[in-house]
C-alpha cells in the first residue's frame, strides 16, 4: 500500500489543468492545487479538488507535481521568497511535467538532492486532447527507485510512460522528440507553397501528402488549419522556439554541426520577425507564401 496520502499540483493552464483532474479523479488521495490564476484554483475546488492559496499549502503533498509555462516560472515557484524549497521536507518527492532546459533541471535537483529530497524531470508529450484523455507520453529522469513509486501515478495522466535514465534525461527526450516535431513543422511551411506555386490544388496536395510517405504529426495536425486560415490551435511560435534554442546551444557547446535543424530555425526566426510569434506554428508558412506570391488555402478561402 503507497504511503503517499496527498498529491499536490502546481499550474493549472490547458495541460495541468486536466492532468491535474486525472489525477483526482483516478485515485483516493487528497489532490491540492495551487495556481497562479485564483479563478482557476477555484474551478478545480468545485472539481472536489483541494485549493491552495500558496505553495506552503501544496507543500503539504507527499508528492508534489509541477506543470509550468517555462524554466524561469520553475525555478520561481522552488526558490523565490515563500517557494517549495523553503518548506520541503526530507523524503518528500516534486516530480516536474513541464519542459524547461536540461541545465534549469539539473540546478533544481541539486539543491533538492542537498536537503535530502527528491525530483525527478518528467516532461510530457502530446496535445491538449490526449492530456484530457490521460494518454500523454511521459519520459522520465531520475533515481530509477522513485520513478518506480511513482509510475502509478503516471499512469494516470498517460499511456507510454518510460524510464529514459539519470536525472535530466527526461527533458533531453522530450528536446529530441520536440526538434524533430519542429523541423518538420518549419518543412511543410516552405513545401506546402512550393506545391501551389508549381500548380497544384492545395486541397488535393493535403490530402496526398497526409495519406502517403510524406505524412508526419506536422502535416496531420497543421495542415486542416492552414487550409482554413486558422492558426489558433496548438503551442505559440514563440515558445516552440525555446527549442531550437536549447538545440542551438547544445551544438555550439559540443560543436557538432546540425544543418538541418540550423536551417529550420531560421524560418522561425523569419516567422518572429515577421510577427507570427504569438500564433502556432503553423503560421510559418505565411514567411513562404509571401516570398513566393501564393496562397495555400481551401478554394473558399482564396476566393
């Protein structure tokens, strides 16, 4: 039997938010939640969720999970005045689902290790429908024995749960799996209108590349907007960035050449400059669209 009686949560925005309710919903425990937004705190209290007014209150959690926007806002919510580290106790376990840089974990799990706690980075991977659902990848770094006992809980949240090693390993996954989700993004922005500019019916181009070798998240997931000239849905440009930037200077440090991944970042950066930032990637494909003077949209919307 655990001996976990009381899980805390801290970030509650698209992904924590339903992270958060699997986790309640699939277990006995006490769930108390913290966020930045009381109005948030207070829909997910209805929920039958315990609300939190600080992270002294999370900190009563035997586990204590984080879903958080970036690294700077982790390292926040750890170290700054009235933060996790002030309240922790020893054997207590904060398990982080956000994707922050590999140097912000190791940093984290240091001064976490020096008071004989424990984190492990565990960055999830998979829209905001599959967070609902509780199928989300998870890739987890840290002492192999805690991820152990806390895998169940886990599993509550996604479907492929794996151990990737040593701390930091967790978030090193997720940067491999995000920069090849990223490249093809930045593709499929600068061939979906070389198609239209040769002749092709934009319609019909979706519809081969999306049933053939071509194919890839990127295009299934990007493509139906593009067609629709909605570029809503999904991650913000310019915080899909943070990756390649992370990329960037993994390269430069270890100076490995990384051509491709260099070439797609500069269509991002083209996108930025361009005042794309705040829509989600697919929106890369205006930077081409207007070098070439075509359009790749629905017949409807061209017209």
């Amino acid at each position: 039997m655990s001996d976990i009686t009381k899980i805390g949560f801290i970030g509650l925005g698209v992904m924590g938010g339903a992270m958060a309710s699997n986790m309640a919903s699939k277990g006995s425990e006490e769930v108390i939640v913290y966020d930045i937004s009381p109005k948030r705190v207070g829909e997910y209290a209805e929920k039958g969720m315990t609300p939190a007014a600080s992270y002294a209150d999370v900190s009563r959690g035997d586990v204590i999970f984080t879903s958080l926007p970036d690294g700077e806002v982790l390292e926040s919510v750890f170290f700054a005045s009235g933060g996790l580290c002030e309240t922790l106790r020893e054997g207590q376990i904060f398990v982080d689902l956000s994707t922050v840089k590999y140097s912000v974990t190791l940093e984290i799990e240091r001064k976490i290790r020096e008071k004989k706690a424990h984190f492990l980075d565990a960055p999830v991977s998979g829209m905001a429908a599959r967070a609902i659902d509780g199928t989300l990848a998870v890739m987890c770094g840290g002492e192999e024995a805690i991820f152990e006992k806390i895998c169940p809980y886990l599993r509550r949240i996604g479907s492929n749960i794996v151990y990737m090693g040593q701390i930091g390993s967790g978030q090193a996954a997720k940067l491999i799996n995000q920069l090849l989700f990223d490249i093809n993004a930045a593709a499929i922005a600068e061939i979906f209108p070389l198609a239209v500019k040769i002749g092709l019916d934009p319609e019909k181009t979706v519809s081969i590349v999306n049933s053939g070798t071509g194919r890839s998240f990127a295009s299934e997931f990007f493509a139906p907007g593009i067609l629709k000239d909605n570029f809503t849905e999904g991650y913000a440009l310019q915080s899909a960035y943070k990756d390649l930037v992370s990329a960037c200077e993994i390269s430069s440090s270890l100076g490995l050449p990384l051509p491709v991944l260099n070439a797609a970042a500069m269509t991002y950066q083209m996108a930025l400059l361009k005042g794309y930032g705040s829509q989600n990637k697919g929106s890369m494909i205006h930077v081409f669209e207007e070098l070439f003077g075509v359009a790749f949209r629905s017949k409807e919307r061209v017209q």
